[in-house]
C-alpha cells in the first residue's frame, strides 16, 4: 500500500476497524472510506456497491460483522447468520465487480471444528462439527473464507483471509447480555467492586481455555499482513492465516488475572448451568510467525490497559454497554 491509496475500513467504528484505523493512521495514511451504517448498510446490495461505483477503493478491511459472545451467537441465530452473509456477499462481490487491488476478510477462530485438534491449524477447517451455540456465525464466515478463495480463483482476485483468536481493547462491548468473556468480566468485577458485592457470577465449569489477543495486535498484524501476503490462484496452500498470541488460559484463570487487577476482594462463583462453549481454542499461529510477525502485548498488560480506559469512561457512557 502507498499513503495515498484509498482504504476502505467496513465497520471502522467496530473494536477491531477501529485499531486498523489507528494503525493505519499512525503510518501516515490519510485517504480513506469511513462509512457509517446509517450511511451505508452494507447488508443491503445496492448501499455497497453504490459506494464502491462513487469512491472505488484500492484496499479493503473487511471487518464489519454482527458478533457477540455465546448467549449472543446462540439467541440471535437468524441475524448472526444473515446479516454477516450479506455483508460480506455485498462487500467481496463489490470489490471484485469494481476492481479492488487487494481485500481483507477477518473471520473467527469459531470456524474450526469443536473437537479439533489443538492447537487449531488452518488446515482443519471443514474436518467436523461445529460448536452448537455459534454454528451460524462460524457458517457465515466459513462462506467468507470460500467466496474470497472462489474470486481468487476464477477471476485472480488478491482477496485474502484472517482468523483471528479472542480479541479484546479499547471500542470493545460490554454489554452483559452480548458481550464477550473478557469485557464481561470486567465489567462483573468492577460492578461488583463498586457496590461491595461478595461474589462475580461466572457462566460454566470454568475448564475451557481461551486464547486472547490485543486488537491493537491484530491490527498491526493486518496491515502486516495487507503488505506480505498475497492470494495466489488455484494454490493448494490455505488462503487465511491465523491470528494469535500462541497460549490460552482457563476461563477460571482468566477471571482470577481479573479479579486481580479490578481488586475485587470477593470470591468467583460458576454457574454449571450456563454452557461452556468449545472445550479450547488455541490458534496454531507458526505460518504468522514464518512471515515474521509476532504480538508484543502480553494478556496481564493488555487488561490493565483496557481496564484503566474503562475506569474512565464508564461513568461517563463512553463505552458500549
């Protein structure tokens, strides 16, 4: 990419479109195609590609979604799956029909099988099952992975594909119903801080493990990646990478490291009732690190960091909750 290319970021207000901003802006980039959804839906066909006739972009981020966390994915099942089919249709076709140099789709570690082997290689996509609660979601994205390899193969589109791990920093959601783990329980611990409650609530047995990530890392990853990594037509190679940091923790840890750094002085409590999710999900990042691109932000800094800006902002709502 040049400075003066134009980039269009789809969903830049999101956590994740949000950290490609700043990344991109930090290196001197200027020319872009920030669009609300008011402004353009991009579930709906002619939005898109009214947008890409009038402002015919070079580069695509392609990371608006509709996401959530677990009781998120297994409610709205219906939307996790249309609406992240049509944007992604919308936006892919789009960049195909007027001629995008180079696009990024950025799915989710949710696409590997719920028993695969771990860590989670890129090659085990479509060798079983799914988890049951995000299946909608992890369909969508599936499809996004095979549209970008199915246009870089009939028609030698350099449209390329991310596999994220668990992210989480500043633009997150904490909404309590919606959100992630991670931001969940921050919130949980806080509020429970704050009012001087004995103990946090945390859904399930606490045993699975999770990978977690800085956006700010996958970002950097991104552009890294936008720079050094093509879509070469009919290569039996997996046309995505994964994104990681390379070591999960226990949801119970996981609390525990937060319970630590909010200084709730209380006790956890799991509730065996909610679901779990996949037992684990560890990204097998050693094709990112080939290409010599590893995250620097370790899960301990990284939450303190996230903590400190929620601390400032939540009184105010200058979060999404």
């Amino acid at each position: 990419m040049h400075k003066e290319s134009k980039v269009f970021i789809a969903g830049h207000r999101g956590m994740v479109g949000s950290a490609i901003l700043r990344g991109l802006q930090k290196r001197g980039f200027s020319n872009f195609v920030l669009k609300t959804s008011a402004e353009c839906d991009l579930r709906r066909q002619a939005d898109v590609e009214s947008l890409f006739e009038v402002e015919r972009p070079d580069y695509v981020f392609l990371a608006a979604a509709k996401v959530g966390g677990i009781n998120a994915n297994n409610t709205y099942r219906a939307e996790f799956l249309h609406d992240n089919l049509m944007i992604q249709n919308n936006v892919i076709h789009s960049a195909w029909k007027f001629q995008s140099t180079k696009l990024m789709f950025l799915g989710s570690s949710c696409i590997y099988p719920k028993l695969a082997p771990q860590p989670l290689k890129e090659d085990y996509l479509l060798t079983g099952l799914l988890e049951e609660t995000n299946e909608p979601y992890a369909i969508a994205k599936i499809a996004g992975i095979k549209m970008c390899e199915a246009y870089r193969d009939q028609y030698g589109c350099n449209f390329v594909s991310v596999m994220p791990t668990n992210l989480y920093g500043p633009n997150d959601n904490y909404d309590l119903k919606n959100s992630h783990v991670l931001p969940a329980l921050i919130r949980k611990f806080h509020d429970a801080k704050v009012s001087g409650a004995s103990e946090v609530e945390v859904w399930g047995t606490g045993s699975p493990k999770r990978e977690f990530l800085h956006v700010d890392d996958m970002a950097e990853a991104c552009i890294y990646l936008m720079e050094k990594f093509d879509a070469k037509p009919h290569s039996k190679a997996p046309s995505f990478l994964n994104i990681g940091w390379g070591e999960d923790i226990s949801i119970k840890d996981l609390g525990l490291l937060i319970k630590d750094i909010v200084g709730f002085q209380g006790t956890l409590k799991f509730d065996t009732s909610k679901p779990d999710g996949t037992p684990r999900k560890l990204m097998d990042t050693s094709r990112l690190s080939a290409m010599g691109f590893k995250p620097t932000i370790t899960l301990e800094q990284g939450i303190g960091s996230v903590y400190r800006e929620f601390v400032k902002t939540y009184s105010s709502s200058g979060i999404r909750l």
